[in-house]
C-alpha cells in the first residue's frame, strides 16, 4: 500500500493572495443517495472553495454525486485507491472502510486505501450490512449531513 499523498490545489485572488483548496473526497456506493446528500449539502455550504471528488463504488453512483454537484468524479477500485491518498478529508458512510461492504462492491483494496490514508475521516453511521453500532443515536441522514457539514468538518479541518 503506498502513503497518502495529499496534493492541494492552490488559489489566486484577484488582490495577490495565495490560499490551498482543501480536497474532500466522498465515497457511496449502489445508488449514491448518501454521497449525493453529502456532495449537496458540502456544496451549498462552501460553494467553490473546496474541491469535492465523489468517489463511487460503481458508476451510478458516480454519477448521483456528480449531478450533485462534485467538481469531479471517478468509479471504481482503481480509482478510489489511487485518489483517496491525495485526500485532504474523507467523507461517506461507514460501511465504505469495510471489506466487501454494500453487496460486495467494497473491495479488501478500496477498504484498505481509505483506512491506511492519514486523511481525517467522517463516516455516516448508516448501513445495510448485519451490523449493530451499539450507542448512536438514530437520526435522518438530512440531519447527520447538516451536522457533518456545519460542525465537524470544521473542526476537522480548521479553515475551509
């Protein structure tokens, strides 16, 4: 497994300052209602001053997240190993950092990539696998999204 690899974009303003746009890559899979919401909701709230990636498991998935709103987007094993050690933030629900996850669509590869990444993760505690998280409580994904987006991120991150 090779080590994160973080890269930031840099940002010219108009007035001479230089400032790093922070990478968020979020992860879904089957049909990207989660990364979709998430993508939405990151967008809305810091418009063009972080690059988001959705990452999908699958093409479909990949595609909900980009007619969100993601600035780019990839499928695939390959392409969630490759892209998420440039990562400066991870972002999906937690069945993506569990090996064969989501019907099997998360391969051993994908899980081990997104959890070796010294990238801070967010995971959504939402899955279908046969698995209870014992002491959460249950709250709507609109509400879990709204807290990642308003308090964690922040505090993960710092200054986006």
């Amino acid at each position: 497994m090779k080590a994160c690899r973080r890269r930031s974009l840099w940002l010219l303003y108009s007035n001479g300052q230089i400032a790093t746009m922070k990478r968020i890559c979020v992860i879904d899979g089957q049909g990207g209602g989660i990364g979709a919401t998430l993508i939405k909701y990151l967008k809305d709230s810091y418009g063009e001053s972080v690059e988001l990636i959705g990452l999908g498991t699958n093409a479909i998935a990949t595609a909900q997240m980009l007619k969100a709103g993601a600035n780019r987007g990839a499928s695939g094993e390959n392409a969630i190993v490759h892209t998420v050690a440039t990562a400066d933030l991870i972002v999906g629900p937690i069945s993506v950092s569990w090996a064969n996850a989501m019907l099997g669509e998360v391969t051993p590869k994908m899980a081990e990539a997104i959890m070796s990444c010294q990238a801070p993760k967010i995971l959504l505690p939402f899955t279908q696998e046969p698995v209870e998280l014992v002491g959460l409580v249950s709250e709507p994904l609109p509400h879990l999204v709204q807290q990642v987006v308003n308090d964690k991120i922040k505090e993960v991150l710092g200054d986006v």
